[in-house]
C-alpha cells in the first residue's frame, strides 16, 4: 500500500445516492460498486421534495398567496 492510501474500519456498509443519469446507471459504476462492497441507491427521476429549487419557489409562492 502507498503512503498516500489509508484504510478505513466500516461499521457499516457504504451508501451512494447518485441521481438518474446514465453514466450513474453503467454497468462499469455498477461492477465497481458491487466490487467494493458499496450499496448504491437512485433518486427517481423527479422528485419534487427532494430540489432545493422546488422547495424555495414553494416557500415564495405560500409568502406571495399570504401577502394578497
């Protein structure tokens, strides 16, 4: 092992959220992951709850509807 590489103790097994593109979906990213023993998840294509943007023009719009 380099110098520059460490090692790390899991407790538990490590998580990737990646989003819906297709470089996150390739079977290599898949592969590897399986390889390292890294459990990967994927949002859904949309969701709403989940866009900072989303949630900041909801914000507004409530402020906006309360301020009429």
């Amino acid at each position: 092992m380099s110098t520059n590489q460490k090692t790390y103790s899991l407790t538990h097994q490590p998580r990737i959220i990646f989003d819906g593109a297709v470089h996150h979906r390739n079977n290599f990213v898949k592969n590897k992951a399986f390889i390292l023993n890294i459990d990967l998840h994927y949002l859904p294509y949309y969701s709403s709850n989940l866009s900072s943007i989303e949630q900041l023009l909801s914000v507004m719009n409530e402020q906006f509807r309360n301020s009429i």
